[in-house]
C-alpha cells in the first residue's frame, strides 16, 4: 500500500502538475485578440470614405492625326537641289517658296531665245526697209509699163521695148514677193523662238517650288544637294484641315454615328479635344475586324499630321472607386494609401490603381467601400500614427 502511494506522489502528481504547466494552465490566461498598438504621434489630417462613383465607360482604341488633304508636291525638271527653305512640321502658305532648283541650262535656253528674237527683230526691220523700196521699185515699173503698153498700142514705141519695160516689171515684182515670203519665214521662226522661250519660261518655273495650299510639311523627301526628278515628291503637304483617324472594332457599329461627338486624346502635347464623326466606313476589314472612324479635329497648331492618340467613344456608365491622385503615396514601384481604423489609427495599405479621372485615381484593388483613408497630406503620415 506504501509503495502505491509513494508512486502516486513522487510520479503521478510531478508529471500531471509537469503537464499542466506546460499547457498553461497554472499561468495567467490572455484574452486572444490584438494588442493595443502605442500610438507613436497625433497628426491633423483630412479624411474621407472610400465610396463607389459612377463614371463613363469607354471604348478607346489607338489611332493618328491625318490631314483632311494631302499633297505630294513635285518638280517636271531633271536638276539638283539648291536650297530648301521649310522643315518637317513648318505651316506654310499658299505660293510660299519651299526649293530652289538649278536652272541654269534653262537660264542658258533663255538667253539664246531672246538673242534670237533680236536677230530676228533686225532681220525682219532689214526686210521691212527692203520691202518698201522694192514695192516703189514695182509700182515705178508697172506705170512705165502701162504707158509704154498704151504708146505700142499707138505704134510709138517698139514691141521690143515693151517687153522690156515689161521684163524689168516681172523683175520688180519678183524681188517684191520674194521679200515677203523672206518675211514669212521670219515670222515662222520667230514664232517658234518664241514658243521655245515660253516652253523654257514655264520649265524654268518648275525650279520654284511653291505651296499649293495653305498647310504643314508632313514629309520632307530630299535634301539640298539631291538630284530631283520629274514626278518624284520632294514634299508632302497637308491641309491644315485634321482629322483623326482610328481602327474601331466591329462589336461598336452599331454605336458610332456621322454627326457623333468623341473625345481624342494626344499624349504627345498632353491635350484632350471634344471632335466630331464626319467619317465612318460601314464595311468591316475582313482581317483586322474593324472599321474606320474619322473625327474631325479643331484648328490647333500644337497638333500635327502623324501625332499619336487614343480615340475615346462613351458606351455606358459603370461604377468605380475613385480616390483623390493627392492620397495615393508612393512606395518604390507600388502605390499605396494611409487607411484609418476606427481608433483613428494610421496603417499602410497597398492598392492596383488604373487609369486617372479628372484628378482622381482609379483603385482597382486594396480598398473596399467604407474604409476611411487619408486624402491628402500623405507624407506627413506614418504607420501607426493617431490622425485626428
């Protein structure tokens, strides 16, 4: 019977009390739950409660800035470029000269023309003098010969002598038409001298290159020094008319219109334009799926032809979280923001933003309706701080 008891007491009670402590149960017990965080400091910061708004929501797709009227200005002559007044992206005016080509062979024909026509001029004032002279010589003959005629006829003069004076007024008469078909001939050529000198006149135009409209320099082709050829653009011109163009997908037919506004949207100048649909194909392109779009764009000069853009079309209303850009802090590459318990305690909270909406963020993830965050002042707060 001893032996039990002391059995009992030196090992039973020791291990069940051994077992007990272990366990905890001859300890305080604590309460689960979180811990009272020690308030580092109190901040003043403005507050507000993550609530859902209703927002557009939008189709948008890529496209580029085209001119309404497109020009590919070129030469009719075979010449080196001299000179090149205008870049890529220069508005210019109608008539405005753009190059310079050589026309020096051209200036060559030219002067040869208008040498010809002074030898002409000369020749033709020759023929003229003659002409005068030779007409009093044939009237003088043809008189001699009419009275001559009428004194054969009176038997006072000779048939001899009558075909005499007769012979010198066929000789008259001869060298008459023969300086007027002289004359002819110098009227022939000096219409073809001046044909030749208006042929060079026009080609020699052909060397200034001008602007046929008012408009900007999409493409410059050549540069000073090349070799321009008949046909071959050295520019490529564009009205100052601008449309923007876009490849829209087909599921969207049925929801743009002529006449419809749209907004675009050029990152490259960081403006936003309210355009209207003057353009719309009703086929759709068997590849790429879309349809063509064509919005009309207000006169600006920040824009250009060939600038990037997206083409925004409205297709409903959708609702969003939005939070003001102000209470999204930065923490290396992730954004995050300041939630605020119902302690009023300040704790770090990591968000998915997506696109910005007239200064406010769009949090795709990280943040439920109702939660209060800090909306602005961001770096005046930290983890765990008391905001009031």
């Amino acid at each position: 019977m001893k032996s039990v008891i002391r059995f009992v007491v030196f090992f039973i009670i020791p291990i069940a009390v051994f077992i007990l402590w272990i366990g905890g149960y001859l300890s305080p017990r604590v309460e689960p739950g979180y811990a009272e965080e020690e308030v580092k400091q109190t901040v003043k910061l403005p507050t507000m409660v993550v609530k859902p708004e209703k927002v557009e929501k939008t189709y948008q797709v890529d496209g580029s800035v085209v001119s309404n009227n497109n020009a590919k200005v070129a030469t009719k002559l075979m010449a080196k470029i001299l000179k090149i007044n205008v870049k890529e992206g220069d508005y210019v005016k109608k008539g405005q000269l753009l190059a310079v080509l050589d026309d020096s062979e051209i200036r060559q024909n030219i002067k040869e023309a208008k040498a010809g026509l002074e030898e002409l001029s000369k020749a033709r004032e020759e023929a003229l003098s003659g002409l005068k002279a030779a007409e009093a010589g044939y009237a003088f003959a043809k008189r001699t010969y009419e009275r001559f005629k009428n004194l054969y006829k009176e038997n006072a003069v000779s048939k001899q002598q009558l075909e005499e004076i007769e012979t010198k007024m066929i000789g008259a008469k001869a060298q008459v038409d023969a300086i007027k078909a002289k004359l002819k001939q110098l009227d022939a050529k000096e219409k073809q001298v001046k044909a030749k000198l208006k042929y060079a006149k026009i080609m020699q135009s052909y060397a200034y290159i001008k602007a046929p409209f008012d408009g900007v320099i999409i493409k410059k082709m050549n540069d000073v020094g090349d070799m321009a050829a008949p046909g071959m653009p050295i520019f490529i011109i564009g009205d100052k008319n601008l449309k923007f163009m876009s490849m829209v997908d087909e599921s969207l037919i049925n929801r743009v219109s002529t006449g419809d506004t749209v907004k675009v949207s050029i990152k490259t100048i960081g403006k936003e334009y309210l355009a209207k649909v003057v353009e719309k194909s009703n086929s759709i392109d068997p590849i790429s799926r879309t349809f063509t779009v064509k919005a009309k764009l207000p006169q600006d000069k920040a824009l250009k032809p060939g600038m990037y853009g997206k083409l925004i079309i409205k297709t409903g209303e959708e609702e969003k979280i939005l939070i003001p850009e102000s209470a999204v802090i930065k923490w290396g590459q992730l954004d995050a923001v300041f939630v605020v318990d119902k302690d009023g305690i300040a704790h770090l909270n990591f968000i998915k933003t997506g696109e910005k909406i007239d200064g406010k963020v769009e949090v795709i993830s990280g943040l439920k309706p109702g939660i209060e965050i800090v909306s602005s002042g961001v770096e005046k707060a930290c983890e765990g701080c008391k905001v009031r």
